[in-house]
C-alpha cells in the first residue's frame, strides 16, 4: 500500500466550505474535497465544475454551462440544481463568517436569483458586478444531501467533486483518500503550529511537505524551497472616522515617512516585498508604479499644514498574531515614524478574534495593526474602501474618485477596461492613502525531494493534485 503524503501546516482543520476564509491552511483541504464553478489561473480565470460561462453586458445576468459527468462523492449526481443549492447556501445570512465578519457572501449574492436546470445554471443579480467570478472562485461545490448534513453540524459529511474525500477528521488532522480507481496517494494535513518545528519535521522525513517555513530558515539538502509572493497585504488601517487622521494630509505625511524596504530587511529578514498600493503585483487591475518615495521633509511640511509642526502621538491598536510580527513591526514603525516628530501609544490584544471583532466595530486607536487577504482587488474596495457600503474594515476614509471608479468597474464587462479602471483607482490611493500598506510576506514551502520547476499559484494556495502527482507520481 502506498504511504500517505503528509503535509504539514500551522492549522489543519475542516471547516464549513461556505464560511468565507482566504487561509491557505483551510483552502487547501477544502479545495481537494470540492470543486468551483471557476479556478484562478495564472492569467485570468480557468473552468472548474463550469465549462463556460457568459455576462450579459448589464453585468448582472450571468449564465454558465457545467461539465456533463461530474458526480458527487455520495454518488449523486452534480448538476446546475445542486450547484444553485450550494450558492444559495453561500449566501444565506448564517454562513459567510470570516474572523470578525459576518454574512461576507450574503452582500454579493443576497438578492441574487440562483437557479439550475439540467446543466444550465443562472445567476441573475440585482445589481450590477463584473467581478462576479471572484466570489464563485471560492463557491465551494458540495451534494445537496451534505449540506443538509452539515447544516446539522457534521461538516465531515461535506461530499463534493474532487479528486479527493473525506477519510477521518479529529483535532488538528485531516486525513483525505483519493476515489476509487485514482493513482494517487492518501493524504494527511497535520497541525503543528510552530515554524521551527515543522523545518525539523521536515528535515528528518516525518513529513512529506510542510507549509509556511521560516523564511531565513535552511531546508538543508533533499528537500526543494519554493518561494511564492503572498497576496496578502500586512498593513496599517488608518482610523479616518476620527481622531487626527481624519485629514488626509496626515495620512499622506505617514505615508511619506515609511521605508518600505527598510521594514521588509529588519522585520522580515528580507523575507516580504515593499507593497506599493493597496493590493498586491499580483491582483487583478493592480498598477505598476511605485509608491511615492520616502520624503521626510514633505512628511513633516504635511504635518505642520495639518496643524502639527511639533510633536504628535497616535494611539495603536496591535494584536500579538495574525501578522505574528506585529509587535515587531509596530516597534519598527515608531523608530521611522519618530524621523518626522510622530511618537506611538500602543495597546496590545492578545485575543486575536476578539481583535477583529474590535476592528469591525470600529474600536480602534489612530493606527491598527491588520491585514488584507482577499485575491480580489473588487472584493478589497468593496469590502474594506467604499464608504457608502461601509463594510467590516472600513475605517472612515472617503474618497469619490474612488467611489466613482468603483461604480465603473462594477459595471464594466470588458476585462481589459475594467484592468484600466482599477489601475487608476489603485495611482488614487497611493496618493490619497487610505492604510499605511508595509509588505507582502513570501510564503515559504518545502518538499521532500528534488522538484526543480514546482510552483505554487498566485493565490499562494497547495495545490494538492498537482503536489501528490510530483511527490508519488
């Protein structure tokens, strides 16, 4: 019998595939067990469960045609009305829950008319979105019979259509076999929270690839380090609903007075790359050109103009995890931001879901210790900018070039335009900050063995198919 592959990572758990989550630990498994309408490719989105799909130029009325076969792992048959029952299931007001956010999808396809027939499924919205496909690209699949299942509290009973299902799940373990007839060997996602410890797990063959490693750590011979650019954004949220920085030349100055490069070598051991706008290289429409450089006198001429040519002390909130180096960083951000007479007074949560919760409440000081993960540079203006949603993480600011630009790419079906538009709304923020945006992390992975050209996807996500045909294939 073939060995399973073991796979470790700093949470192994199997959550409820229509809780929103952009956590690569939890995406990886729920990605084996169930398909989506539609993949993230390297340039654009890719089939999934859909074969094609089209948009009505009105941007809210969607079609796509699923893939004849496909079969659930109860043995049901997947087909648009089971597909339709798992969206509407996405987007009741109960599931959708992300740290500190409830009903995430429900903002999207809330008032959505969903319904299959045959293979033919239609989603006709109330409003206008383009980005459509950035929320179906997490529209986890699974058997009608499942849901009511897990809507009774057994998420082990999640049945979808991937290449792999459910085998055992205790606590920090999730253990996945292949169907029937695949060549492929069983899997097993373990918990181990420490980085270190999942290095040395590695290094003496207790596991087959391990997740998240040190960036500065050495995976020694017989193992290959892939390096991936994580999307998600490590920022500073900037409380624009009061307090000081609700004038935006503050927020400007504090933008100026950052070295970006200077954070990424002695917080991150060079292990991140300076974030030049509010999302990252890799996100649809982000645009190209570099943030404005450090200028301490501008900064301190902004800050003088705003009313404070002397001293000035911002209260942070900081949590102790989630980024794990926030302390560190929010030290670090005080020494640079000491240059232009700007001192910090921080309070430090160690109740990271309780954090979060603050944060959506709008409890924060001046400054916040965050992160912004969704690979959707829509979902981040909607979610986190647009003052007339006013959403989770929005913190106050206001900008109506954004707000407009917004509007037009809601309602732009053209891909390359609606690229141009977020590009333009991304040059609007860099100089108008609305977070004080730091670095994007490079995700380190180690596998066992030699794998000269295995890469991760740009969502940084496991790609547990293609890694088990290159560890046993």
């Amino acid at each position: 019998m073939t060995p399973p592959v073991t796979i470790l990572q700093r949470r192994a758990d199997l959550v409820d595939p229509h809780d929103c989550t952009d956590a690569a630990d939890d995406l990886s498994i729920l990605s084996a067990i169930c398909e989506t309408l539609v993949r993230r490719g390297d340039a654009g989105f890719v089939p999934g469960l859909a074969e094609s799909w089209s948009v009505e130029p009105d941007a809210r009325g969607w079609r796509f045609r699923l893939r004849d076969g496909a079969t659930f792992h109860d043995a049901s048959r997947c087909d648009a009305d089971a597909a339709a029952q798992s969206l509407r299931r996405m987007a009741r007001e109960d599931k959708g829950y992300t740290l500190g956010a409830p009903a995430v999808w429900r903002q999207y396809l809330g008032d959505a008319e969903i319904a299959g027939e045959g293979l033919d499924l239609r989603i006709d919205l109330a409003e206008p979105m383009a980005d459509l496909l950035d929320v179906l690209v997490q529209g986890f699949i699974a058997s009608p019979d499942s849901l009511r299942r897990m809507d009774a509290g057994d998420v082990a009973a999640i049945a979808g259509t991937g290449p792999y299902r459910v085998d055992a799940v205790s606590e920090g373990s999730v253990r996945l076999r292949p169907l029937a007839g695949g060549a492929r060997p069983s899997l097993v996602f373990q918990a181990m929270p420490d980085a270190e410890a999942r290095l040395a797990a590695l290094h003496d063959g207790r596991a087959d690839v391990a997740t998240n490693l040190p960036f500065a750590g050495d995976l020694g011979p017989g193992t290959t380090r892939v390096e991936t650019l994580n999307p998600v954004a490590i920022i500073f949220l900037m409380n624009a609903a009061r307090g000081p920085l609700r004038d935006p030349r503050l927020r400007r100055a504090l933008s100026l007075a950052l070295d970006r490069d200077a954070l990424v070598r002695d917080v991150m051991d060079g292990g991140a790359t300076p974030l030049h706008g509010f999302v990252s290289p890799v996100h649809f429409g982000a645009g190209r050109d570099p943030a404005p450089a450090r200028d301490l006198e501008a900064a301190r001429a902004l800050l003088a103009e705003a009313g404070h040519p002397g001293a000035l002390t911002l209260t942070v909130s900081c949590p102790t995890r989630l980024p794990d180096e926030a302390v560190r960083l929010t030290a670090a951000l005080g020494t640079q931001l000491s240059a232009i007479g700007v001192a910090l007074d921080v309070t430090y949560h160690e109740d990271r879901e309780a954090y979060a919760h603050q944060v959506r409440r709008k409890e924060i000081g001046d400054l916040a210790v965050f992160d912004s993960s969704p690979l959707s540079t829509y979902r981040v203006l909607v979610e986190k900018l647009d003052a007339r949603v006013q959403g989770s993480w929005w913190e106050g600011y206001h900008n109506p070039e954004v707000e407009d630009l917004i509007d037009r790419g809601r309602r732009t079906t053209d891909e390359a335009a609606r690229d141009a538009i977020y590009a333009q709304a991304y040059g609007v923020l860099q100089h108008d900050p609305a977070w004080l945006t730091l670095y994007n992390p490079v995700r380190v992975t180690g596998l066992r063995g030699d794998h000269p050209g295995f890469t991760l996807p740009k969502d940084a996500v496991l790609d547990v198919t293609r890694l088990a045909q290159v560890l046993r294939g």
